[in-house]
C-alpha cells in the first residue's frame, strides 16, 4: 500500500512530457505557459530539461484564476444585448 502512494507522487524534477502528463495538457500548452509567465523556465542541466515540480505548484497556486466575462455566459451575453437594444 506504501508504495502505492510514494509512486502516485511526480518526480521531483519532470520532463516536458511528464509535466504535461501532470498537468493533462499538451507539451506545446507546458512551452506555450512557460512563455506566457504561468508556469517556471526549466531548468536545463547537460542535455536535460527539467521543472521543479514544487516549483510547478508554487507558480501555479500564485497565478490568479482569470475571472469569466460576461459573454461567456449566454443568458448574460443576452441581458447585455437586451440592455443595449433600449
């Protein structure tokens, strides 16, 4: 059972495509969020690319959750429209 759980924990340092797997997104979304400031630069030691995963959720815990507009909501979307319209 023990080692079960130690298993089910990420490395400590993951790939590009083990972060992606961490995150269920692509590895082109991991570089896409690296750029765009959501997620820490690797850390590129000899041929390896790696993230810290604490340094994974540390980043991702501080990224503030973008707030939904009001268009997104379709009943919303149309009370604006509606307001508009008089």
């Amino acid at each position: 059972m023990r080692a079960a759980i130690i298993n089910s924990r990420p490395s400590s340092y993951l790939s590009c495509a083990s972060l992606a797997r961490e995150l269920d997104v692509s590895e082109s979304t991991v570089r896409d969020w690296v750029e765009k400031g959501l997620l820490p630069r690797p850390i590129k030691r000899g041929g390896s690319v790696r993230w810290s995963w604490a340094d994974v959720q540390a980043t991702m815990s501080s990224v503030a959750p973008v707030p939904p507009r009001i268009t997104d909501d379709p009943y919303m979307a149309g009370a604006v429209n509606a307001a508009k319209a008089s």
